[in-house]
C-alpha cells in the first residue's frame, strides 16, 4: 500500500516530517491488521478452524485483484462501515458485531477502507492545520486504485500544485519509487475507446463510429517532466525520470507513441501493477530527498483545525 503525499494544495503531515510519518504509518497499518484479525477472531470461534484460519500480513497486503475500476467500484458498494464507540465495553460488543459472520476476505475490505480514509486525513491534515478535502477524492477509483496497489515503498503526489518563480503550476500525478520519478497522465475514455496519438495537440479518440478530439497528454508529462528537472537540477539525484500516459479503461494505439513515453491502458495495466511489486527494495535516502525537495516547492493552502480553535474558544 502506497503512501499518499499530496494533494493537490493541501496540507499534509508528511512536510513536517517525511520520515517519521512514513514510519508512523508503515507501523499503524500492521497494528491496524492484527487488531482487526483478532476482533474477527473473536467475533466468530464458534466458525470451522478452516474458516477461522489466521494469516500474515504480508501473504496477502500485497496482492493484485482483476479488473481496475469494476473491482474498485465493486468493493466501494460492497463495503460495510464500522460503528465506532467511546466507551470500551460497547467498543468490544460492536466490534464484535462488526465481523460477525464475516469472512476474512471481508474484513480484508474494511481493513483497506480504513486505511484509506486515513491516508486521506493525513493528506489534508497536520497536526495543527487542515485542508477542506473534496469529497470527491473519498470515492475517487484511480486514487484508490494507485494506493491499494502500488507497494509501500512507492509515495504519491496527486495533482499536486507547484510554486516555481512567481506563477503555480498544477501538476498531474507523480510517483517516486526508490529508483525512478514517474510522470503519469491520465487520459479517462469507456471500453470502446481507442486513442490514436498525434505529435500535434490533439490525439483522436474513437469511440461508437464517432471520432473526439482530446488534449495531447504528453504536452502535460512534458511540461511535468521540464518542471521537476527544474527543481532537482541543483542536486545530485541520480533517478531516472519516466513518462507515462495511462487510459485504464481504454486501448491506447501505442504504434503512434514517441518511444520515450511510455503507454498504459486495459491490455497491460494489471501487468504494469504487478511489475512495481517485484522491486522489494526498501525506501532510499535519494527518494526521501526528492519527496523532500518536492513538499518544499509544493503550493499549500490551509487554516487552523476547527478542533484546536474550538478548544481555544471553549477555554476563553
């Protein structure tokens, strides 16, 4: 499960202390799990030991579903929310309530929803700020998809806003593994889109006996791909720097595509996913500085947390 920087021009925990945080959440998402295995555990042991079987949470944090936006969609209409309660013994009971009945890869479900509403506080919260989050991003299926899937060692800026001179620049997203900067664009079509790329400014996307015109969204990784090298040209980063354009639900005729953009759509997606997965190596000291480098040059617009300014109220 990735960790998810920025958004947009939000604040987030991770500016204040990138490593810490990175840490902080590594950790809660392992207590999170055994935590809920052990209520679920308890909410069902009168089930067959085959059903109540335990598993480590690596055997399985990892894996890949089929499918990109009808799995994500599926498991947003599936998903049961959990009661939450102040007092410990009705915690327990509802808790137990929760995961009655349920099965292990139901609880697998809640356990990713409740980590990704926490990625989303800590995305648009610090401790002493907050950004009013679009409610939109809750239920956003790329978002979801890119945090669920892409391995821990991958951080996520999501159309994060740069300050660079005088002018903001909005970015589209960008992914930092321990060895690469990943440009990507989306471009959204249906199933029965096919994109045919063009230098020019428009590709042409051929949907039922129709053809539509869209942005060229390799002028967005260009101008991504200029900015960045902009920022980091004053270090000694050595990571490479990649651009792709990304259409999940739709064919992308990759004939056309200049070889130095690289092209992801329905056919290979899954495929895409699982490769990030095969480098198990760690967080790297240039990645930390890069996402460092990047939060420090990254617009942010917040106010003080209703909850600290309702507190000082209270007090006067």
């Amino acid at each position: 499960m990735a960790h998810l920087i920025k958004i947009e021009d939000y604040t987030s925990r991770y500016q204040h202390d990138l490593q810490r945080y990175l840490g902080q959440f590594s950790r809660l998402k392992k207590e999170q799990w055994e935590n809920m295995k052990r209520e679920w555990t308890k909410a069902n042991q009168t089930m067959s030991s085959e059903e109540t079987y335990e598993e480590s949470l690596d055997d399985w944090l990892e894996g890949t579903d089929s499918g990109f936006f009808t799995a994500t969609l599926h498991r947003l209409k599936n998903l049961s929310g959990k009661s939450r309660k102040n007092e410990e013994d009705v915690e327990e009971k509802e808790q137990g309530h929760t995961y009655k009945d349920k099965s292990i890869e139901e609880v697998k479900e809640l356990f990713y929803e409740d980590l990704f509403q926490a990625q989303l506080r800590w995305a648009s919260a610090s401790l002493l700020d907050e950004s009013m989050l679009d409610p939109a991003y809750r239920y956003d299926p790329i978002l979801r998809y890119f945090v669920r899937h892409l391995p821990d060692n991958y951080m996520i800026f999501y159309y994060p806003v740069f300050t660079v001179g005088k002018a903001p620049l909005e970015m589209d997203i960008i992914l930092l593994s321990p060895t690469s900067i990943y440009c990507l664009s989306i471009i959204n079509g249906d199933a029965n889109s096919v994109f045919e790329p063009s230098s020019g400014r428009y590709w042409n996307e051929y949907v039922h006996k129709e053809i539509k015109r869209r942005i060229n969204p390799v002028m967005s990784l260009n101008r991504m791909s200029s900015v960045l090298r902009s920022l980091l040209e004053d270090t000694s980063l050595q990571m490479n720097l990649r651009r792709i354009v990304m259409s999940p639900d739709s064919i992308i005729d990759n004939r056309l595509v200049s070889t130095k953009v690289e092209t992801v759509d329905k056919r290979n997606i899954d495929e895409w996913f699982e490769k990030r997965k095969r480098n198990p190596s760690p967080i790297k000291k240039n990645q930390l500085y890069a996402a460092d480098i990047l939060l420090q040059y990254a617009l942010t617009n917040s106010f003080r947390r209703r909850d600290l300014v309702d507190d000082n109220d209270a007090e006067e």
